[in-house]
C-alpha cells in the first residue's frame, strides 16, 4: 500500500511539475534601418483630429541622422534610440511653431503599425511667467 501512495504521489508530483504557463512572446522589435527614410508627421491634441504642427523626419540605421524639419525651417537634430517595439524620439529645444518666440523641446514614443509609426508626444513649453506641457499623439506616414 505504501509503495502505491509512492507511486501516486510521483506521478502526480511529476504533473504538477510538467505543467507549465504559456510563454508570452515578446513584442516585436525593430531596428533603426527599419524606420529609416523620410516620413511625414502629423501631431494633433489627444482627442481629436486637428493637425496642429505637420513635419517630416527624417533618418538612417545611424542614429546621429535623425532630422526633423518643420515648415519653413531648417532640420532640427532628433535624439533616437529604439527598446523593442518603441522608437524614442527626444527634440530641442527650438522655437515653437504654435507659440512664437517660445522655446520648446518634445519627447515623444512610437511603434510600427500597419506601415505607420503612431504614438504620443510631449511638448514642454518654456515661458518667461510659467512652463506649460501640451500632450499629443503623432500619425507619420513614410514617402515613398
């Protein structure tokens, strides 16, 4: 009797342990030269569909390329890096093109969906009587 309560509890201690969880693949990841070449952006407020600022961005594999370069301007240098599905952009300080004559520097995170690099930003605003933030989402379409 003995050796069949061995027997059974090695068995189900061997189930116990054979189960394991699913694991959870990782998100995709990319690499610069997957998103290089130039694309055109549109930043717009959280809610909504207002385009307040159109630009385009424009990079290699080299992270050292990236440019951004707002209407009527010269490219302005864009700090990138990528961390699995994100890529990291960090701009600035430069003036504003909604304020004028306010410097501004944005942050902003996007991922490659269905051809698009979609994602949020962040525009911190420096004034003389109080720094402001404004929060939005970028749409960036690639030229072909």
């Amino acid at each position: 009797m003995r050796r069949r309560w061995l027997f059974v509890a090695a068995v189900v201690g061997g189930c116990a342990t054979a189960e394991k969880k699913p694991e959870v693949p990782p998100p995709p990841s990319f690499s610069l030269a997957d998103v290089a070449g130039t694309w055109n952006v549109k930043a717009m407020r959280d809610t909504g569909d207002v385009v307040l600022v159109e630009y385009q961005m424009t990079g290699t594999a080299n992270p050292a390329t990236w440019t951004m370069t707002l209407p009527n301007r010269g490219p302005i240098g864009i700090k990138v890096s990528v961390d699995g599905d994100s890529l990291m952009t960090d701009t600035g300080p430069f003036e504003s093109v909604l304020r004028k004559g306010v410097v501004v520097a944005t942050t902003g995170v996007v991922r490659l969906r269905e051809g698009q690099l979609v994602g949020k930003f962040v525009a911190k605003y420096a004034t003389r009587m109080v720094d402001s933030v404004l929060t939005g989402r970028t749409v960036a379409t690639r030229q072909p």
